[in-house]
C-alpha cells in the first residue's frame, strides 16, 4: 500500500512542478514593476491593465514560499522576496492603517482604498511564511502589524466574527459575515504561529473555529441539523437569506472541515475534530461526481445539488482535505476517493497543454465559458496559483507521512499541521 501512496504523492508533485508553477514563473511575474500580473488568458499572455489586488499579489507570496520548499529551488523564495518587497512598498495605507485593496500596476496610485478582513488575512499569512523562511523581521513584523489592526478595527465585539468590508477609514461599509472570511483568517494566523511559535495566535485559530463551528443564529456557520455550514450571514449570524437561498458551497465546507480538523488533531479538541471530519464526510457524500469525478459548486443542506459546475478552487480543498483524513485514520476509502479525484484533476482541470487548471468545469467535463466567454482564463482578480499549490502541496505532503515516508513529530509540533 505505502508504495501506492508514494506513487501518487509523486504525480502531485510533478503536476505542481512542470504543470502549475512553471506557468507562473513564466507568465505570471511582472517584471517591469515587480509583484505579479492579474490577468492571464489560457496560454499565459496578458489582457488588462495590470491592476494589482491585495489577494492575488500576497496569495502569490505565500504560494512562491510553498513551492520553495516543494521543490527547494531558490528561484521561487526570490520570487517571493520581490513580491513581498513590491507590496510592503505600494499597498501599505500610511494614513489610516492596513493596506489598500488594490492599486495601480506600477503601485503609484490607490485603486480601492477600502479594507476588507478577507483580502488583509492573505497579508499575515503570504508575509508569515515568507518571513519565517528568508528571516525577514520586517516583514514578520507587517504581518503581526496586519492581524492586530484587522481584530482591532473589524471583530464584533457584541455578536463575534468579522464582518465583509470596511472604509479606508475602518468604517464598516458591508456587515455581512461569510464563512470564508473566517478560514482564510485561520490560515493568516496559523502561519503567525508557525513564525512566531506565540501561544496567542493558538488562541485565536481556536477562537476563529469555534465561531465557524457554533450554530447558526448563536454565534456562527454550523448547520446542527444537517453537519454542513453555512455561507453568509447578518450581524447576528442570522443567515442572510437573500444572498444565498439556503445554498452552501461543498468546497467551503470542505475547506472549514479540513482547516479545523489540523487544529484539532494538533490540540486533541475531540468535539472540534469531531465536528470537522463530519463536515468533510457531508460534502464527499452529497458533493462528490459519482459518475465522473470531482466535486460540485454549490449544494442544499439536505444533500440536493443546486449548481453542478466544478470549480478549481473546490477541487484543491478536496485534495488536501482527504489527504489529511488519511494520514490521521488510514481508511482506506478516503485514499480511495484521493486517486479518483486526482484521476479526474489529470483528465479534465489540468491543461495539459499550457499548464495550470481550468477556473471552471462543466459537469461533462467540458470548460465552461460562461455568457463572455472569460471562464478558460488561468489568472484574474480571483484566481492565482494559491489554492491549486496549496491542494497538492499539502496532500503531498500528508501521504508522505501517511507511508511513513516523513516523520511527525512527537510532542507535536505546529509544522506538521499547520495551514
């Protein structure tokens, strides 16, 4: 078994090498200006104006500082160093705080100069992990600067959670709450401990997974009913109805399932645990292509599909989500569904011919164009290399461990769990 398990680790690894990452160091970085292009067709060349957005360049950090240590070659922690160094220089908002949403290419004027808790937690985690690798306390210090000021300023105080968007002047704007915003949270902090090793940013990782995981209508996402959550909700964690019409999406659910299910089994919080797996078990069950592989868009708590698309993000959550499951329990099923779906990314999302993933499948298979005929393009304001590296990284790195091919240390250490 464990040579079947090593065999598989080695196609996720030569995929994230020659089929993901060389796609970005050849088209992706902006050599004129530094940090990195926006907008990428299929083939890799450029359309717009360059316009450089908080998630897009501080994703492209930390997915730079993943490859380095994937492959060890020196050319992706330069690459993160420049990133890092372009952004530090022309997102940073002197007068009020934070970061800017979005600037011009050449970082000279301010785009959107609004601040939303989502796109600054890219900022801790990109500058988290960079610095722990290049041993740049400058930008370990921005990092720790851009989680203090987010909690300072956003955190609800009476209700908890962060809501959407605020003001360049931290006045709130948007007070919807979204479960994505919480994960991605999670993920900022978890490299703070990862950098720092301070017991408080344990804290708030169980703080952010409590939230996720308390009931809808009590202080979080939790659908008690059906073990799923929830996407978007009121002030009060009232789910917010009109945006959603009770849908929830299976990759979210997955992705919160396999953030809080590291946490536990790093903590050895049974319930968290407990509640964690269930979510990833409810989304594998109702969420997965029985017939041809990978995961739906969007489903009903009770197990109905309500969008059928397949969409590249939910694919990478699904990798390292089973991946972990597997290491921790050894069942064999969730291998077994590990194979199928990296069968299904190889035939169908991979883009054997120019490299990186499709944004979005049909449930054929067929990619799916949408009313523009846009969804074939491999960069945008919301796409990247960040959620396909970080999907085959960890997975990889999960199975090493799983064939006792890595060692997890004992007393635990955060690195061997961290997001």
């Amino acid at each position: 078994m464990s040579e079947k398990v090593i065999a598989l680790a080695e196609r996720l690894k030569k995929q994230a090498r020659e089929g993901v990452m060389q796609f970005w160091l050849d088209y992706g970085i902006d050599e004129e200006y530094g940090g990195y292009w926006t907008d990428l067709e299929r083939d890799g060349s450029r359309y717009g104006e360059g316009t450089k957005w908080v998630i897009v360049q501080m994703r492209t950090v930390y997915s730079m500082c993943l490859a380095y240590q994937f492959f060890g070659e020196q050319v992706f922690l330069d690459q993160a160093a420049q990133g890092a160094a372009f952004f530090r220089a022309h997102f940073r908002d002197e007068a009020n705080g934070g970061w800017y949403q979005s600037v011009s290419r050449d970082g000279q004027s301010v785009v959107d100069p609004s601040k939303q808790p989502y796109g600054q937690s890219f900022i801790s985690y990109g500058l988290a992990e960079y610095a722990r690798l290049s041993g740049d306390e400058g930008a370990l210090a921005d990092a720790i600067y851009t989680h203090d000021t987010v909690m300072e300023h956003c955190w609800d105080r009476v209700y908890g959670g962060l809501p959407n968007q605020f003001s360049p002047h931290w006045q709130l704007v948007n007070g919807i709450k979204r479960v994505d915003t919480h994960m991605h949270t999670m993920e900022g902090v978890s490299a703070l401990y990862y950098a720092t090793g301070d017991a408080r940013y344990l804290q708030r990782l169980n703080l952010l997974a409590d939230t996720i995981l308390s009931p809808i209508g009590a202080g979080g996402c939790y659908d008690v009913e059906y073990g799923c959550t929830h996407e978007m909700f009121y002030a009060d964690w009232v789910e917010a109805l009109s945006h959603t019409h009770g849908a929830t999406n299976f990759g979210h659910v997955t992705e919160a399932g396999w953030f809080i299910a590291k946490v536990a089994a790093y903590t050895g919080n049974e319930r968290q645990f407990k509640l964690a797996k269930g979510l990833i078990d409810w989304a594998n069950e109702y969420g997965w292509d029985a017939e041809r592989g990978g995961q739906f868009n969007y489903g009903m708590p009770s197990g109905e599909i309500y969008d059928d698309k397949k969409v590249w993000w939910n694919q990478g959550e699904v990798l390292g989500a089973l991946a972990f499951l597997y290491r921790l329990t050894g069942e064999e099923s969730y291998f077994s569904r590990l194979e199928e779906h990296v069968a299904f990314i190889e035939r169908d999302l991979w883009d054997q011919e120019h490299g990186e993933w499709y944004p979005m499948l049909n449930a054929d298979g067929s990619v799916h164009m949408g009313a523009r005929g846009l969804a074939d393009r491999k960069g945008s304001p919301h796409k990247c290399p960040y959620h396909v590296v970080q999907g085959l990284y960890h997975a990889y790195r999960d199975l090493l461990r799983a064939a006792d091919q890595e060692t997890v240390a004992e007393p635990k250490q955060w690195g061997d769990f961290c997001l």
